[in-house]
C-alpha cells in the first residue's frame, strides 16, 4: 500500500479492512513524510505500533 491509499482508508466512511502481517488492524494515522501509519489490532487497540504503510495489505 502507499500512503495516499492508508490515508484514503484513514478518511473514508466506509469499513475497509486491512491487514498488517495477517492481522486485521485499524490504521490510526499516516506520516506521509516517513512512510509509515500509526495502526493497532482490531481486537486488541492498546497495542498500538507504527509500521511501513507498505507492510499494510487491503482486504477486497
């Protein structure tokens, strides 16, 4: 994924899954300027991490 797109999902109404090494996540924030989101588990979100938005996969 790129940054435009997490920042798509990031904004949008709509529920769009995404997934960060198998795990469904929820993308928090994105730094365009470094390439990476501020994401954390859907089940679990105390367990926040910032991750290369190119490690992020959308789900269809």
């Amino acid at each position: 994924m790129n940054t435009n797109r997490a920042q798509q999902i990031l904004e949008s109404a709509k529920d769009i899954e995404v997934q960060h090494n198998g795990s469904s996540i929820w993308i928090q924030n994105v730094n365009p300027e470094e390439g990476t989101a501020r994401v954390y588990p859907r089940q679990n979100p105390e367990q926040e991490m910032t991750v290369s938005v190119t490690e992020l996969q959308e789900k269809h």
